[in-house]
C-alpha cells in the first residue's frame, strides 16, 4: 500500500509504540529494536501476543517473530521509497503450519489484518485521522 509520507515516518509509526497505539494495537511493553522481546496487547479484544524484533533497518525494514512461540510466524515489513514522497509498504508473513484449511484461513486472516492496520496508518499518516478500524474489524 501507498502511504503519501516519507519512509521515515511510515517506519517510524510502526518502531514508535506511542504512535503505533494509534492505529494498531493499544499497548506495547516497548519499542522495535533488534533483539527486543514485545508484548502487545489489543484491550478491546482481551487479547495479547509475544513478539520477538529479529531485524531492524531504519527507514527500510522491521522483522518480528509472533504468535505461539511453538509456531510462530514472521512478519516482514518493507518501507520502499516512491514519487512524490510517499512509502510503499509491503507486508509478508512466513511460517504457517498446520493443513491446507488451516493456512489458507491464517493467510485470509493475515491479509485482512494488515490491510486493515495499512489503511488506519494511511488515514492517520495522511490526514491525522484515528480510524479506530482495527478496534472496529470484529465487534462483539
């Protein structure tokens, strides 16, 4: 997804908790640094996950393993530079395990995810808007 803000600022909204509460989750025990063990915590859903940063580069590239340390997956995000000043995220997630059933669901979870999370930033980012669509994606 496009964000019209330089990749600066686009990866500095996911290293930055403070900023990050804003559109993803609404806690985290620290910021994204190479070899930090996180906790984030979605209070409206009752919900935490651990996370492990195995890679960082400024501006460019966060890497972090989540989810059931048993099987967890890794998510790689990737903060290109594109005209006019904005950022080209990509976001990947590797290592699903289970049966077909079971990944292709986790894949359509995934996706819809973060596409929800890109938009919140892309509103926040570009027009100063909290969306509050993560909090909103699946109402009691």
């Amino acid at each position: 997804m496009i964000i019209r803000r330089p990749p600066a600022e686009v990866w500095e909204a996911f290293a930055d908790p403070s900023v990050t509460t804003r559109f993803w989750y609404s806690a985290s025990t620290g910021r994204m640094v190479p070899g930090a063990e996180l906790r984030w915590e979605w209070a409206v859903y009752g919900a935490c996950v651990q996370v492990r940063v195995e890679a960082v580069e400024e501006g460019r590239l966060i890497r972090f393993a989540w989810g059931n340390y048993e099987q967890p997956t890794v998510v790689e995000m990737v903060f290109a530079a594109h005209p006019a000043n904005a950022t080209f995220v990509t976001v990947t997630e590797t290592g699903f395990q289970g049966s077909g059933d079971d990944a292709v669901g986790w894949v359509n979870d995934t996706v819809g995810g973060f596409t929800t999370v890109l938009c919140a930033l892309k509103a926040l980012l570009e027009h100063g808007i909290e969306l509050g669509a993560v909090a909103d994606h699946h109402p009691a």
